[in-house]
C-alpha cells in the first residue's frame, strides 16, 4: 500500500495474522509452507491482498491493498480469509491472537527470521502471537511522527477494543489480551515515546539498533510507528479479530485518529504529554479486563470504566468520522460489539479448549463461507 499527499489520511489497509490448526486435535499445525503452495495454485488474488509467511510456521498472514473506503476494505479482508481457508485444505483457520492449544511451531525459514529467533531466544518459545495491523496513509515521515505523538493516548482503548487471546495453551490465563503480555516481553514495546521531530524518532529507532535490542530500522515493538516500508502509521495495538467486523472497526477508528491528528497538526496543536509509566499501566490495564474493568485513563492517571475511554474516544474522532462518512459504520459496529462481547468473552463461553477452536474457526467467516 502506497500514500500520496492527495490520499493522506483516506488510504488504509490492514494485515492479519492468522493461525493454522489440526482440525483432530485442535493444536496448531506448522504447515505454513504447504498452504503458501496451494494459495499460489489457486485464481489471482484481489489487487494488492496477498498472503505472506510469519514468524512461526503455525501462521499465516493476509494483507490487504490500499483502500479508501470501509466497504473496499471488508471486501478485501474477507477475500483474504477466504482465500486461506481454500488453501488450508482440512486445517482450520483460527483467528486467536494466541493459541488456545499449542502444537509444536517451528521459526520459518529465512534469514531474518533465523536472525531474529537467535536474538530473542526462548521469548520466542511459544509466540504464535496474532495481531490486526492497520495502515493510514501520510506523505511522509514528519507527518507520520507528528501523528504517532497525537494518536498515543489511544492506542489502550484499542486494544481493549479488540481483545481476543484469553486462553494460551489450554489454560485461561485471566487476561482479555494474553498476546499482548507475550508481546511486553521484547525490548521497548508498549506505547512510544513523544518524539521531537522524524530525526530525533530516527535517531531513537537507531540508538536501539546499535544497543544491540533491535536487528534494524525497519523492525521496533511499539503499539504505534511509522511503517519503514510505506508511506503510513502502522497501529499494532490490537488482537487479531475473531471476525471481520472487528478488523474493519479497528481499521475505521485508525483512520479517523489518524484525520483527527492531521487536523491539530495543521492547527498548531500540541500533541498530549503522557507519563511512560502511566501509558504502561493503562495497556497493562486494557490487556488484563478488555472492555468488562476498570481503565486507566492514559491523561488523568487514574481509574474509569473501560466503556468511559471508549465514548471519550468517539467524542474524539466523531468529526472525522462524519467526514469520511463512517459514523454510522462505527456505531452499528461497536453496538454489534456490545452484544456479542469481545473475542475474550466469546472465547471463555465457548467452553472447552476444543470448543473455543471449534467456534472461533466457525466465526472466521461469514455463516455462508463456512464450507470453502
């Protein structure tokens, strides 16, 4: 996905990462390789969507082309999932930012990725950890920082908007998002600091490179970056969506802080000061109770319901979402939310850890896609 100064702040895509499991014994299968070969069998994917190796040989990840509207967007997302169950055979595709049983992965192949499993060692044991990445177009770096600074208050409520890995290896660890306690473990994860200009965030980004915790400029752990391969603000805050309501609605609320922040920027506004420690303990926060607790507010530095900072953030970003015309889209997604409860919550009703398989491969795509 590409970004010019005309689509700046419109563009979007999202990648999601999905894993792969054996539909007997509902632990995760490593047969990335062998899906990537029969994917590439099958009819020319939508333009741009494609479907790409992970970490871990268990996973598997779509991604979408650039997009400029909501409904491009869900088009695609489904095309994508679509697309991977066709290839996946007799497997399951699971959305579960981690695995509910847990099957023997393998890092993948390839020189980064070897790079990356000799430097991080045993906190890639058993990391088949699944993200929804969103990303909203910018003209470039400056901008792109500029926005990361304004959108950082922001990033725990979406999280506890998508939270969806209550159950790691069969056991249920008592958090909403246990992918996101896996991910703290990598060196300067969480919330980014507030950067001064693009050259003081390139200057940060390579002062961890040469500290020896990060391989390159291209790779960091924060909920929020400028990508360093396209022209966009990465979110990297939430879970992989059970369905695909969840990925458009992280996709729809990205966007609309992304327009929010270009608007102050253009303004002269300030971006917020936060206390590192107050942003830490408000995604701790998102990731232990989702939307069913208590927050932290990241501004005021103490507790409020987590549905507080939900209608806070659509006070926030509702001009924006009139202006691309998704209010109604976002509403009737969150009321959707609102009565299903989030991936955590659906995943602890489902039962069993065979049972919570079971219903999250069946909630990967519509009731009429089931049988691919």
């Amino acid at each position: 996905m590409t970004a010019d100064r005309q689509s700046a702040g419109w563009s979007l895509g999202v990648e999601e990462e999905l894993l792969l499991v054996d539909p007997d014994t509902g632990t995760t299968a490593p047969a990335a390789d062998q899906v990537l070969l029969a994917a590439a069998k099958l009819p020319p994917a939508a333009p741009d969507a494609a479907l790409h190796r992970e970490l871990l040989d268990t996973q598997v990840e779509t991604t979408t082309g650039r997009c400029l509207s909501l409904a491009q967007l869900r088009s695609q997302l489904l095309h994508g999932r679509r697309r991977l169950a066709r290839a996946a055979g007799h497997l399951l595709v699971v959305p579960s930012a981690t695995a509910v049983l847990a099957g023997e992965p393998l890092v993948t192949a390839g020189e980064r990725f070897g790079r990356i499993a000799e430097r991080y060692a045993g906190v890639l044991t058993d990391y088949e950890a699944c993200g929804c990445h969103v990303h909203v177009g910018v003209p470039d770096l400056e901008t792109a920082v500029g926005v990361v600074n304004h959108v950082r208050p922001w990033l725990p409520t979406l999280l506890a908007l998508s939270v969806n890995s209550p159950v790691h290896h069969g056991i249920d660890t008592g958090y909403a998002s246990w992918r996101m306690v896996a991910q703290s473990r990598f060196p300067g994860s969480g919330v980014p600091p507030r950067f001064t200009s693009a050259r003081d965030y390139t200057a940060r980004v390579e002062r961890l490179v040469a500290a020896g915790v990060l391989l390159d400029r291209a790779q960091s752990f924060w909920l929020v970056r400028p990508s360093a391969r396209l022209s966009t603000v990465e979110f990297r805050a939430a879970d992989v969506s059970i369905d695909v309501d969840g990925a458009v609605l992280q996709a729809a609320l990205s966007r609309a802080l992304v327009r929010t922040a270009l608007a102050a920027l253009e303004a002269g506004r300030p971006a917020p000061e936060l206390d590192d420690q107050v942003a830490a303990a408000a995604v701790w926060s998102a990731a232990r109770y989702g939307l069913a607790g208590p927050a932290v507010h990241p501004l005021l530095a103490h507790r409020v319901p987590a549905t507080d900072l939900v209608a806070d953030l659509m006070d926030t970003v509702r001009p924006a979402l009139v202006e691309t015309g998704d209010l109604s889209t976002v509403e009737e997604l969150l009321r959707g939310l609102a009565r299903s409860g989030s991936g955590a919550d659906r995943q602890r009703a489902a039962g069993e850890p065979t049972e919570i398989v079971k219903m999250l491969a069946d909630s990967a795509l519509p009731r009429e896609d089931r049988h691919v």
